[in-house]
C-alpha cells in the first residue's frame, strides 16, 4: 500500500498510474524538443492530436481522483488545481503543470520499495494492466507511426502529405484495413507501413485475447467457488464431529466427578 492512498476511498490501479507518468514524461519530453528543434508545420499537428488524445486521459485521471479524494477541498488546493490545468490541451504554459503529476507519482512509487515492488504490484491484476498497457501502446504506435510517415513520404508526392491523412492511414493500417485511398511510395515509408501492420497485430491481438478472458472468466470462477463451499463443507463437518466429541468427553469427566462426590460422601457417612 502506498502511503498517500490513505486518502483516497480506494487505491488508484497501479498501471493507470504508470501510464499516466509515462504520458506526461513522453508529453514534457515532446514539447521541449519542440521548443528546441523547429518542427514541420504538419508534424507539430500529429503531436497536438496527440495531446488533445493525452488530455482526455488527464482529464479522466483528475475527475477519478476527486471523486475517490474523501476531503477533496485539500485536493483541490494542493495538487488538484494543477492537475486540472495541466489537462487543458493545446496551452503551453499548461502543459508544464504536468511536472506536477510527475512529482506526485514519483512520491507514491517511493513507497513501492522500488522496481521489483512496482513489478509485484502490476502483476497483481494482470487484467487491469493488460488493459492500460494496451492504451499506452496504441497512443504511442499511433503518434510514431503517424509522425514517421509524415517524415517518410515528404518531397515524394505521396498524398499522405497532411496531419490527417497520415492519422487515417496509420489507424487503417494498425487495424489492418488497408482501404488502399493512402498508400507509402517511398522504401522507407513502406517499411514504417510494415512495423505499424505488426504492432496493430500484437495490439488488437492482445485486444481479442483480453475479451477472450472475460468471457471465460465466470466458469472459472463459478469452479473456484464450489471448491471453495465443499471445502467449508468439510471443515464444517470436522468442527461438528471435534465439538461432539468433546461434548462426549465433558459428560464422561461430569458423571465421573460427581461419582467421586458421591463416594466420598458415603465414605465420610
């Protein structure tokens, strides 16, 4: 248990907590370079895409934790009002409040002991970190994919030539549509188009595998539970026959005492 969850109705899942670290490191990272290096007109759209996809998470991360937050005034005044600000897309000053969730999640990893505590504590619910891993995954494909493409087919006359159309081609192509309107021209473009068609594979394949469980899940429960009811019939049953038997035993030592009381009454008579 992390320290500061004490505050919360709940804990917060601990992968929803490493994707949101990781959103905002990858978020802070990508908005210095952009500061650094000037970036292509369309190239800059991708990435503010990407941030308005990345705020919505933040967005729900806040509402989640003022919700759980049993005195949400003291959240609101401590990290809550950056945590709002910092998911405001499209402001640059705003997006360094995200430094804020930076610095609240490390002090709560502190309290895992480190990477093997961190570890322990994703693979308690392999469901939940499935899902949140799954999340990560398909933002980051799709932001690389989609600035890659862009990188790629520049100056060659392909029309995957605008923010939007590198968007659609890389959703179509990590769900492995293909509708054929967009295509790559360029060897490297292809070879983005290949490394995008496994990843939607491995994603969307995790995806189905996720489902799978789900609906396999109430047998295997519905199994554990009977075990787990002939168990507590077997141990009702031994507590029964150990409480007669000891019930037999307290009659058999009562009859005998009062057996001696009666012996030593006649014998004093």
């Amino acid at each position: 248990m992390i320290s500061d969850e004490s505050h919360l109705r709940r804990p917060v899942p601990i992968a929803w907590q490493v994707l949101i670290l990781l959103a905002s490191v990858t978020v802070l990272v990508v908005l210095g370079i952009s500061l650094l290096v000037p970036l292509p007109l369309e190239i800059r759209r991708v990435l503010d895409v990407a941030d308005v996809a990345i705020c919505a998470v933040f967005m729900a991360d806040f509402f989640l934790l003022f919700y759980l937050h049993l005195d949400r005034k003291r959240y609101l005044l401590t990290w809550g009002w950056l945590d709002f600000l910092s998911s405001i897309p499209l402001v640059d000053p705003f997006r360094w409040g995200r430094l804020s969730r930076i610095v609240r999640l490390l002090r709560l990893f502190r309290g895992l002991r480190g990477s093997s505590g961190l570890l322990k504590r994703l693979f308690v619910n392999k469901r939940e970190t499935t899902i949140f891993a799954i999340i990560l995954t398909l933002l980051s494909v799709a932001v690389f994919s989609s600035v890659a493409i862009l990188v790629a087919e520049e100056g060659s006359g392909s029309k995957i030539d605008t923010a939007e159309n590198a968007v659609w081609w890389t959703l179509t192509t990590m769900t492995t549509v293909g509708y054929g309107d967009l295509a790559p021209v360029t060897t490297l473009g292809r070879a983005v188009a290949v490394l995008t068609m496994f990843a939607g594979i491995g994603v969307f394949g995790a995806f189905t595998a996720l489902i799978a469980s789900f609906l396999v899940r109430p047998s295997k429960d519905h199994a554990s539970m009977e075990r787990i009811v002939a168990r507590l019939n077997r141990i009702e049953t031994i507590v029964s026959t150990l409480a007669a038997h000891t019930s037999t035993n307290e009659t058999s030592a009562d009859l005998a005492s009062s057996a001696q009381q009666h012996g030593e009454k006649g014998h004093l008579n």
